[in-house]
C-alpha cells in the first residue's frame, strides 16, 4: 500500500464549485505539504503544516484553504473553485528532523484537477 | 531572482551512457539542501537523491549522483548507465533552513529521454 494517497485522483468540476481534494499518510510523519504543478512552472507551494495545530500559507495560498484534521490527515479545498486552478496537487509529507536539511518529502501520486 | 534554475528543457541521451542534468541555485543561507526527484509520465514524484549544504563528499545513490560544487552554487545530476526507463522529468529543489518552514523551493524541470 502507498505511503501517502490522495483522493480523488482525477476530478472536473465547474467555476464557482466547492471542492475537497484529500490526503492521508501512513508514514507516522508530522509534516504536510500541498503544491500545485503547473506546466513549465515547476512546484510551488500552497499551504503546510508542522503539526495538527500549525498550518501555515506557502506561496500562493489565495483562492485556497487548508485543514489538518489529524496527524495523518491533510486537506486542501478550494471554495470557489476557477479555471486558472486547474492543475497537477500533490501532497507531500516529511519527518521532524530538527535543525539539519535532510528533511526530505516524499510526495503522494497526485490529483489532476480541471476546472471548466 | 530564480533559486533553483534549470536551463536544460529537454535532454536525449542513449541507451547506456552517462547523462549530466543541470541546477544551480542561489541562497545566502549557509545551511541548505538540495534534493532530485524525478517524475515519470504517469505523474507521481520520486525522491532520487539528496545533498546537504555542508556535506564533504558527493552524494550517490545507486545510478544517481549529485556533482556538488559550492563554490558555483551547481548541484548536477548525474545518472550513469541510462535506462528507457529513466526516460521522465527530473526536478532540482532547494531547502533552506535560515528562512524558515521546510519549504521545497523546485526549479522548472529537465525532460529526458532516453534513446536506443
């Protein structure tokens, strides 16, 4: 079984919907991520969390919000969902690792999100 | 300025042979790490290799190795024996410590495709 899943894999939805993509992690790890991928821009960061009760704003957190429901839970939604949110998410998690750099994610399969 | 810039958009290289993919990175930080991950066509994010900031010796990961040169801020890529199935996108990523957060700041990818 994998690691960190996310749910739903695929979705399309319409302007102006809510939706709610999911993510669990086996991992036993505290931290959680959310970026996008859009072509020819890499990753970038949406919203992370260290533990259930910081949640912190990435760098293009607008249009999105977050909940950490559990240590190994970690959603992402978007209220009013636009076409320019149509991309590749992932979530990524990682483990504590004090003050050194070696914290590495480890990213879920990802959920393709289209947005008409 | 970019953190991480990856100048190569698109690289070939045949069946067996050695292939060298390109970052650079910027940071004042003195404490940083620098990570691989590849991504196939079927869109998941593997973690291939990582390098800390004050690291002695080259990182290396079965196939994979990292040729670190501080003192020109490159962290290159080097995979050796190429395989089709090393046939994907590979993403350069930059953690700094010093700013805070365990954020991932990834450059915009080299896709390679592996000839016979």
């Amino acid at each position: 079984d994998a690691d960190v899943t996310q749910t739903p894999r695929n979705r399309i939805t319409k302007t102006g919907k809510r939706i709610m993509l999911e993510c669990s992690q086996t991992k036993g790890h505290d931290r959680m991520y959310w970026y996008r991928q859009d072509p020819g821009l890499g990753l970038r960061l949406i919203y992370y969390s260290f533990d259930v009760k910081d949640i912190n704003k990435g760098e293009i957190s607008d249009g999105y919000s977050v909940s950490r429901q559990a240590q190994a839970k970690f959603s992402l939604s978007l209220e009013s969902a636009i076409p320019n949110q149509t991309a590749l998410y992932f979530c990524a998690t990682s483990d504590r690792s004090g003050t050194t750099a070696t914290d590495t994610q480890y990213f879920g399969p990802g959920t393709r999100l289209t947005v008409l | 300025a970019q953190k991480i810039t990856q100048t190569q958009p698109g690289m070939f290289v045949q069946e067996k042979e050695a292939v060298t993919l390109d970052c650079t990175y910027d940071t004042s930080d003195p404490s940083y790490g620098l990570f691989w991950y590849k991504q196939p066509s079927s869109g998941e994010m593997i973690f291939l290799i990582y390098q800390g900031s004050y690291d002695q010796q080259n990182a290396t990961e079965g196939r994979y190795s990292l040729n670190f040169q501080k003192a020109r801020k490159s962290a290159n890529l080097v995979i050796s024996a190429s395989q089709l199935g090393d046939s994907a996108m590979y993403f350069c990523a930059m953690r700094e410590i010093g700013g805070g957060g365990n954020k991932l700041t990834f450059g915009t990818g080299t896709q390679l495709k592996v000839e016979l």
